[in-house]
C-alpha cells in the first residue's frame, strides 16, 4: 500500500513538473513574439528599417549597419524605452563616415579707378595682413574692400604662388578683374589701346611660373579714326586700296565684297574703328567704288563726308557723265561730291621735283628744288624736328618757277614720310608717291588721312606701303640673337637624346620637340645653323657624319611639326667642339648635344612682308584730332616757315605747326 502512495506521489510530481515546463515555455514563446513585435513597429515608426530584430528567451538582439554612429546610438535608445536595457544585446554597427572634403577655394580681385575689391573664401592660413597691405599700397588713394571668408582647412597646392602671380598681374591693369584658383589664374581686363595690350599679354606670359595656368582675356577699344578714310584706285597695276576705313566688320565685308566685284584681288582688309560720318558709309563706298568700276579707271577718295572721283584721261566723256550723274542722284544726302576728269598729260621737257629718302639707319636725305630760301629753311628746320638735326642731309636748290601750293606739299610729305620705318617720298606737280617699309599696319590709311586733312581728299598721291610685321612694336617680335637664346634655352631645360649611334630622337623627347616649334613660330625668317655634335668615344668620321645626321633629324622633326625649316641649315661637328670634359660620363653626356647658331643678324629679304593696307583686328586707337584750321590760300603765304613756338618736343607726335612769314 505504501509502495502504491510512492509510486503515485512521483507520478504527479512528474506531471507537475512537465505542465510547469510546459507552462513556462508557452509564457517564454509569448514574451519574446510580443517583444520582437513591439522592438519591430517601435522601429519602423522612427525610420530605423536597417535594424533587424531577433529574439532569445527575455533577449531582443539588435543586428545591422547604421549610415552613421549617430543614427545607430538613436535606434538603441529608442529600443531601450521598449524593453528593458538589461535584455538588449546590441550586435549593430555604423559606416565609416568619409572625411569631409575641404571647400573649393577662390578669390577674386576687381580693380577700378575707385579701388580694389575682394570677393570669395580663402584658406585660414592666407596672410591677410600681408595681403591687405600689399594690395592697400597698390590702390593708392584708392580703397580696398575686403569681403573674403575665411575656412580652416590645409592650404592647397599651388595657392600660394597663384596669390601672388594674381597681384601681379593686378599691378599692371588698372581696369581688371584677377579671379585665383589654387594653380590657376584668371585675367579679365581692358587696356587703352592695342600696344599697351600686346604689352600686357607679354609681360603676364613673362612673368607666369611654370606651374601656373594662366587664362587671360584682354581686350582694346577700337581705335578714333579722324578723318574717317577711304581710298581706291584703278590703275596700270589693277583695282586696290591705298586706305579703307569701316565702322563695322560687316560694313567691311561689303567694302571687300564691292571691290572684288570690280576687279580687285588678293588681300583686302579694312580698319574698323570709330568716327565715320554717317551710318550709310557703307552704303555710298559702295555706289562710289561701282561707279569707278564702271569709269575703268581713277581714284575714289572719301575724307569724312566728301568725295572726290578722278577719272582716268582714258575714260569716254559720255560715260564719264552718264556714271557722275547716277552717282550724284543717289548718294545718301550727308555726302558731296566733286568729280573731275583728269586731262591728259602734255610733255615737258623738265619735270620739278622734290624727294626725301629715309634710311634704315635713320637717316634722311632732302634733295630737289624749293621756292625760295625761306622755304628752304622751313623745310629743313622741319625735318630736324621730325628726325633729329643729325639725321638729316639737305641738298636742295631754289627753283622760282615752282608751282603754287609746293612748300605746303613738300611739308606734308616729310610728315607722312616719318610713318615709314625706311622709305622715299617724291612730290611733283602731278602726284606725290610714298612708299616704304613700316612696322605699323595703319601707315598707309595714316599717310592717305594726312594728305586729305592737310591738301584736300583730292590730292593726287600714290601709296606704295608695305608692312614688315618684324618692325612692329605691337608684336614685340624677338630678333636673332633672342630667337638663338630662346630656342638653344629650351634645350638647356631639357635636352634631345638619340637611341645610342643612331640618329633617331627618343620617343620621350617627342615634347621636347614640340616646345623647339612652339619657340620657332616667331623665328622663321632668321637664318640659323642647326649643330650637332657628340663626344669623343668612335672614330671621328664616325662621329661627324652621326652627328650631321642628327642636326637633319632634328629639322626633319620640325618641318613635321609646320615650322618653315627653308632658313635652317644642318651641320655636323662630331666631337670637335667639346664643351665638357670626354673622360667622364657626365662630360661626354653633355658633349653630345644639338645647338642653334645665328648665321644673319637681319631677317631673310621680304620675308614678312605684305603690301598694305593690312590691318590688324583692334588696331592702335587714335584719339580724335580737332578739325585742322582753314589753310590761308598759298596766294597769300608764298613762303612757309616752322613756327619753332608752336612746337613743344619737336613733331614725333605727326604734327607740327607752321605760319606764314611776316
């Protein structure tokens, strides 16, 4: 019976046991779905749908990568609330947040009459004190506005130098905006006139450290012309321009455009400028260069608003009127015009004349015939104040006969002579010719504007300007010497190198070579001998026929490149002309070399040269002239003397003043 009871207790014992089990587990099962459940909507209401929730018994277990720290430590708290700290297992992570790049920096600098502005962000290491003071001295009585912001960041590479570059390129424009990038400067500005911006780009160009870009845009105004000019002919020689003037590019390709329809060929350019008398110039050159087309032959020359149209003594009568006529009825009302048909010329047995000859060296000669002594002294005093008094050789005599208007001419011509940079002018009773080389591309439409202003837009003269770009300021052109030194610098930087007995240059100096062209652009005209030479290690034929191998590579080389290499002779030294010791390896390295040598201090003959009128897209502005008094009729002023008074620094400005003599 006991044994019964015992056997029963432990039954149900046992039994209590499993249901307690039982029990226990199902409470378990119902806490933890209840918990992920709660942790899952608590989650997902806040956003945080990168946490994934798992469950142990009482254990929520937090699994998965935050984008950040910060959001990972707000989803633990935020689970927190839910369940209680103590049964958070926290298996999350967060991403690596990247560094935060540094700001882009830039600093522009705006100069004006008023001052200096300065607008952008620079780094916090920029000595602003300095800058400040540097750009305070170069305002003057100017101020300077600083509106910079500063961030604290590692100055960049290549900031440094820019700053400093970007002053001074401010230091030399008056009017310009200087914008900085770390490697980079920018240059915006406007300078008074071509010269001084040809200048501007030289000296910016000169100055720029290698390791700094440089994109400048300057520009000049366009250039006063007073008295707006034209002139065309049709002569012996064919139809072409001794000047031509335009306000617009597109009234210049309608010049063009009428000039080659009647005839005319090569090239035709005109100057674009301000001052043109009426807006329909266009219009009446036109009408006035078709008119000549139809006559066959003579000069067409505007001064302002008037016209003069000389028919060649060739031209029929009949059509002579009939084209007068259609040109006088249609051109635009502000214009007038005078027409003359030239009579033909009877024979003389002397023809007076008067010639001036101006010498490279500057030196000028005077020969032929003058009015009077009066005059004679005039004329010379005026050429020592156009040349200087030791540049000039008189050897005129006196000629009563002279015909009326001869001392006012040959003063003009000695005037328009001092365009030329070498040259003749001769003035007869029929014509005045000049002709010449110049460095300036207006020479020819100055010389045909002064002997409108001075002797009236019907003067007979005949232009004969050729324009050499090598004599022009504007293009601070190098001469022989300076090509030498530039191209044999850029060898120095970096030298050719051949495969070893082999005169082909190495694939890595390909840039080299590109550099040698880019240096030879402005020295093609210049005579120069390409040397080669090596050093003393083979037999010396051996090494004279390499090295003459060598310098007709390197030509070849730039005559691949476009450089005109008719002017470049090759000539191969072996190892005659050592500069460096040949018992060493870094002597004979420096023997085995390419030079260039100058053969000619001058230019090839002709080369550069073009006829003018040529003129350049901004020419050199000329300021606007006061319109010159009325000249008192030559009848009254027989002879004419420099009024020494009137003229402060003598005439290189192109004008001087003369009266009558008492």
């Amino acid at each position: 019976m006991r044994g019964r009871i015992t056997v029963l207790t432990t039954t149900a014992f046992v039994g209590a046991l499993v249901l307690s089990a039982f029990i226990a587990g199902g409470s378990a099962t119902i806490i933890e779905q209840r918990s992920r459940k709660a942790v899952k909507l608590a989650l997902e209401a806040a956003s945080h749908s990168w946490v994934q929730v798992e469950t142990d018994g009482l254990q929520v277990i937090l699994l998965g990568t935050a984008p950040s720290e910060a959001e990972r430590f707000r989803a633990v708290t935020l689970v927190s609330t839910v369940v209680d700290s103590s049964r958070i297992v926290d298996n999350t992570d967060a991403e690596v947040e990247k560094a935060i790049a540094p700001p882009d920096f830039s600093l522009q600098m705006l100069r004006n009459d008023e001052g200096i502005s300065l607008i952008g962000l620079v780094p916090a290491g920029t000595d602003r004190k300095a800058l400040m003071n540097r750009l305070t001295q170069l305002a003057g009585d100017g101020t300077v506005t600083d509106m910079l912001e500063s961030a604290d960041y590692p100055v960049p590479g290549g900031w440094k130098s820019a700053l400093d570059f970007g002053i001074t390129a401010l230091s030399e424009l008056p009017r310009a905006k200087v914008s900085i990038l770390p490697g980079k400067v920018g240059v915006e500005a406007i300078t008074d006139s071509p010269e001084e911006k040809a200048d501007a780009e030289t000296l910016l160009n000169r100055r720029r450290p290698t390791e700094i870009k440089l994109d400048a845009k300057i520009s000049a105004p366009r250039p006063v012309i007073t008295p707006f000019t034209l002139r065309f002919l049709i002569d012996a020689d064919g139809p072409r321009f001794d000047a031509c003037s335009a306000d617009t590019e597109r009234a210049s390709g309608r010049i063009m455009a009428a000039a080659r329809k009647v005839g005319a060929k090569g090239d035709l350019d005109c100057t674009v400028g301000m001052g043109v008398p009426s807006p329909q110039w266009v219009d009446a050159v036109e009408m006035g260069i078709a008119a000549l087309g139809q006559l066959g032959g003579g000069t067409l020359t505007f001064s302002d608003a008037d016209i003069a149209l000389v028919a060649a003594d060739t031209t029929d009568p009949v059509i002579y009127d009939r084209v007068v006529g259609d040109l006088e009825s249609n051109l635009p009302e502000v214009f007038s015009l005078k027409a003359e048909l030239a009579k033909k010329a009877e024979a003389k047995d002397a023809v007076p004349e008067f010639s001036a000859l101006l010498r490279e060296d500057g030196q000028v000669e005077l020969r032929g015939r003058v009015p009077s002594d009066r005059s004679r002294e005039a004329l010379e005093s005026f050429a020592h104040a156009q040349f200087g008094a030791k540049s000039v050789y008189a050897a005129t005599r006196v000629d009563t006969g002279l015909p009326e208007g001869w001392p006012l001419r040959t003063l003009t011509a000695l005037e328009a002579l001092r365009l030329m940079h070498d040259g003749t002018v001769t003035v007869t009773p029929d014509v005045i010719r000049l002709s010449g080389v110049t460095g300036d591309r207006q020479a020819s439409d100055k010389a045909a504007g002064l002997f409108a202003r001075r002797l009236g837009e019907a003067a007979p003269i005949a232009l004969s300007v050729k324009y050499d770009r090598r004599l022009d300021a504007t293009l601070s052109l190098p001469d022989g010497n300076e090509c030498v030194a530039r191209l044999n610098g850029v060898l120095a930087k970096q030298k050719l190198s051949f495969e070893p007995s082999a005169a082909r240059i190495k694939a890595e100096d390909l840039d080299q070579l590109d550099a040698l062209a880019k240096a030879m652009a402005q020295c093609q005209d210049y005579r120069m001998e390409v040397s080669g030479h090596t050093d003393s290690q083979g037999s010396e034929e051996g090494n004279r026929k390499l090295s003459q191998a060598r310098a007709e590579a390197v030509i070849a080389a730039l005559g691949g490149r476009g450089v005109q290499t008719r002017n470049l002779t090759p000539k191969g030294y072996g190892e005659t002309q050592p500069i460096a010791d040949n018992d060493t390896d870094k002597g004979r390295e420096a023997n085995r070399r390419i030079e260039f040598v100058l053969l000619d201090a001058k230019p090839v003959g002709g080369e550069g040269q073009v006829d003018l009128p040529v003129t350049p897209p901004s020419p050199p502005a000329q300021p606007a002239a006061p319109k010159p008094a009325p000249v008192a009729p030559i009848e009254a002023m027989p002879d004419m003397v420099l009024d020494e008074s009137a003229v402060e620094g003598g005439c290189a400005d192109g004008r001087c003043a003369w009266r009558a003599d008492a």
